[in-house]
C-alpha cells in the first residue's frame, strides 16, 4: 500500500481546499441563497457527478482526485455536491451504463442540475433482505408497460418526481429463477394511477411512504436495460459507491463534533473531557474510525491496481452501522436530558441532531442492507463459509 500522493493528486487537493476557503462560509451563515449559489459553483468546477464521463456533463474525475474531492469536503463539513441524492448516487450511474443515448439526454442534465429528487422503488411489504422475491409487476401492454402493485420505505418518496423501480415482468410465482424477470422502469410520480402515503419515523420525520400503483401505464422507452435485465442493471449501478473513504472522514467529522460537545460539557461539576470513562470511549472509537480508514484504503489500493471491489465494502458498512449508533447514543449520555431535545431550533444543543441522529438509526443499520445479511455476504463471499 503507498500512502504517498502524487504532485498531481497535492495540486488537486490544494485547489478543493482552496475553493473551501473562500466559497465556504461558517456553518450558521450557511443559508438558502448560500446554498443555491454552493450549487452552481460546485457544478461549474464539475464536481457535481465528478466520477461521470465528460461526455454527459461529468467531471471525468479518477478514482484518487475522487478520494481527495470527499476527503477534503468530508473535513469541513461541506454540504452536498447537488442536492438530487440517489440520482447522483445510483440512478445517473445506472442510467449512464444502461440508458439510451434520448434517456441520458432527458435525464443526466436534471440530476447534475439538482433540478428534483429521484428516489429508489427496491423494497415491498414482505420483500426485503430477499429482493429477488419482489411481487410488484408490470404487463407490456402495445408500448406501455402497465404496473400494478407496491413499495415501501421508500426514501424520499413524499418529496421525489421520479422513481427507480424494479418490477417483474416474467416468472411470476417461480422461485428457482427469480432473479429473471425483473426488470427496471423509470417512473414519473406524477402519472395516474400512483398514490404516495408517506410513513412517519420515530424522530417525527415524514422522508419515507409506501407507494400504491394501480394500473399505472409507463412507456416502453423508459425501460432502463433490456427486458429481464433488471437485476444485473441494479447491482452495476449501486456498485457505483467506489470506496468508503468519503464516509470514513465524514465519521472523523462527527467525532470531532462529539469531542465540540463534551469540551462545552460538564460532568459532575468538572469539565467532562477530564472524565476517564468518557476520554476512553472517545479513544475506543478514534481507533475504530482509524480501523475503518485503513480497511478503506486496503479497497483502494485494489480499484488503483484495475481489480473489481465486490463484497469487501460490506466490512466497514458494518462498523459504520455499529459505530454511528453507539457514538450518538454516547452523546446523548453526556447531554442527559437536554439530549434528548429534538427541535432543529438555535436554542437546541446542536440543533437537535445528536437525537435525531440517535433515533434515526435505522438509516445507518437497516438502509441499504441489515447487518445479518452484511455478515452473510462477509461470511460467504470474503470467508468463503457454506450458503446461507
Ligand atoms: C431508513 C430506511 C430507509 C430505506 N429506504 C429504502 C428505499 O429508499 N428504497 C427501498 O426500496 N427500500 C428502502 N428501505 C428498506 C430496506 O432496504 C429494507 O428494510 C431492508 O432491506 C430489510 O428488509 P425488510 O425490512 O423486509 O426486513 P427482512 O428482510 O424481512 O428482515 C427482517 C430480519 O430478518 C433478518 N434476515 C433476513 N434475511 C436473512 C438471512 N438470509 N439471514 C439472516 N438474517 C436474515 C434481517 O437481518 C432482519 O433482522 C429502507 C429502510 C430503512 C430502515
């Protein structure tokens, strides 16, 4: 493994923190106009879809300038490079490898412009860990497919104008080949026959629904891939999320708001920093940050060298999951019962976020795979034990 970078790669990492240092204000100056115009200079440095050929409008960016890109936002706490999340992060890429020529002229633009929200239609009641059994279906009907069914925990569904969805359109009932049959429409929510019931979580937020199709007609030409092709479509697109750098230096930042808030902190009277119980749990979890970085960078070191990154990533998507809710609900212990303040209001210690962040759990542990089945594909794939 080389730790060194490049001449190049420094050059780069210069002029991010450079465009950091004068285009990002502090965190409480940072409002709607900063944000809109954060947008438009973020695209016009083609940092929007950095990872995306040129020839869509992406940046063309190699895997270490990407690295050294979330790296550097990742430390200052950045907002987002656009705002069309799951567009940016599966969708594009999806549609960009499978999509026709007219599909990436109507859609790639929107997602770099973060002109709305897209959100992914994967999960049903009953259908989760085990995908391929999803029931939702879709009849091709002259140029239409027509859908009837249901998704659920759809994220960002009570906000989104278009879904990526998986719906079966052949081997209904079958089970030996279900991963045949599949296949992956894009859809706008504002056709008939759509009818979005958002679900609220336990923090009060309304971000996820379950969504009802009752005859919905989609035209053939937003078909992503071919028919039958929508599982290969699906993994090719969210293997897209290249390492797990980004999100380990985005766990150093949230350490060092946790380190903010228990030097602002008392503990029986005493600054609570100079609390032994608390100054260990602090050290346990810089170790395992540093455990999830070096892991990171194991995984780079194999994209660098050409060599396909599989099931590895699901290794620190676990620590990940443990860590986030064992350093919220740490924060919440040194707050007591001020910790427990929800509001997004100034008065709030950290605007709420160490409770929302506690309760929000379920995004870091079951969004995007529960930990059994991370365990499952670390146990088969990388152990090389016997089949679930
Ligand atoms: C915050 C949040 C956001 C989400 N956003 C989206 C979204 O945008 N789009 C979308 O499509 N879905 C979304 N989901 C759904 C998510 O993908 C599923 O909840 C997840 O895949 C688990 O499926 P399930 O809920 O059906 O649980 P199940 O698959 O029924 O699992 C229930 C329990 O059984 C265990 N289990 C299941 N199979 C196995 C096995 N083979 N071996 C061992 N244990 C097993 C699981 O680990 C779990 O503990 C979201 C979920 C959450 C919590």
């Amino acid at each position: 493994m080389d730790f060194e970078y490049t001449q190049a790669e420094e050059t780069f990492r210069h002029e991010v923190r450079t465009f950091l240092d004068e285009n990002l204000p502090p965190k409480d100056q940072r409002g709607a106009d900063f944000m809109a115009q954060w947008l438009k200079k973020v695209r016009a440095k083609r940092w929007v879809g950095f990872a995306w050929p040129q020839e869509v409008g992406g940046g063309g960016g190699d895997i270490m300038q990407q690295v050294i890109l979330k790296e550097e936002m990742a430390k200052r706490q950045a907002p987002p490079l656009g705002t069309c999340m799951m567009g940016l992060a599966w969708v594009g890429p999806g549609i960009i490898q499978y999509g026709t020529d007219e599909q990436k002229t109507r859609f790639i633009p929107d997602i770099l412009n973060s002109k709305y929200h897209w959100c992914t239609g994967y999960s049903e009641p009953n259908v989760g860990s085990d995908l391929a059994a999803l029931q939702c279906k879709a009849i091709l009907d002259g140029d239409h497919y027509v859908i009837n069914g249901t998704k659920i925990w759809t994220s960002l569904a009570p906000f989104a104008q278009w879904i990526s969805m998986l719906v079966r359109t052949d081997n209904f009932g079958s089970t030996a080949t279900k991963h045949d049959g599949i296949t992956a429409l894009l859809v706008d929510l504002s056709s008939p026959g759509i009818e979005i019931k958002p679900i609220e979580n336990m923090a009060g937020g309304k971000v996820f629904a379950q969504i009802f199709f009752d005859n919905v007609r989609v035209p053939v030409n937003n078909r992503l891939g071919k028919e039958g092709q929508g599982w290969a479509v699906t993994i090719a697109s969210l293997a897209n999320e290249r390492s797990s750098i980004g999100e380990v230096t985005a766990m150093y930042a949230k350490l060092d708001s946790l380190k903010m808030l228990i030097k602002d902190s008392q503990r029986q009277g005493k600054p609570a920093m100079e609390d032994q119980k608390i100054r260990r749990r602090l050290a346990v979890f810089e170790a395992k940050i540093e455990a999830m970085r070096l892991n990171g960078l194991r995984y780079l070191t194999r994209q660098i060298k050409g060599e396909p990154l599989s099931s590895e990533t699901s290794v620190n998507k676990l620590h990940r999951a443990d860590l986030e809710v064992e350093m919220s609900d740490f924060a919440i212990d040194v707050l007591g019962q001020s910790g427990l303040q929800l509001g997004n209001q100034l008065e709030t210690i950290d605007r709420g976020k160490w409770a929302r962040e506690s309760l929000g759990w379920p995004n870091v542990v079951i969004g995007g795979g529960t930990p059994n089945i991370q365990k499952n594909i670390i146990a088969e794939r990388i152990l090389g034990l016997p089949k679930d």
